[in-house]
C-alpha cells in the first residue's frame, strides 16, 4: 500500500478559513516517510506565508492502482 501527504493549514486571522494541500512528490511505500514528507510541507507552509498555520496532517492510503 502506498501513502499520500496531506497538509491542513487555516489563516492565522481566521482559523475558519482553512487550505488542504496535496502532496505532489509522493505517494511513498511507509507511513513513515510520508509522515516525514507531511512535515516538510508544513514547515514550506509556514516558510512560504506568514498568513497560514499548519493545523494537522495525514497520510491518506491509497488503493491499489491509484496514483493520488
């Protein structure tokens, strides 16, 4: 089974107002470097733009045959 990163991040002005970001390097064969890979777009998140905050992450498990 493969994995897929997946970022939450909400404007820090109004938590409400959230963005998903999907990663586009994976998926990857453990949950552990997709774990790594989730933590890395946070930190990118956080990085890029001083209005977004990381708020949560998963790895989403991807059937077989699928790609994202």
């Amino acid at each position: 089974m493969m994995f897929k990163a997946i970022l939450l991040a909400c404007a820090i002005a109004d938590p409400t107002q959230c963005i998903e970001f999907h990663d586009v390097r994976g998926p990857y064969p453990t949950q552990k470097e997709c774990k790594e890979r989730a933590f890395e777009m946070a930190r990118d998140v956080g990085e890029m733009t001083n209005t977004l905050m990381p708020m949560s992450w998963r790895c989403q498990p991807l059937k077989e045959g699928m790609l994202s």
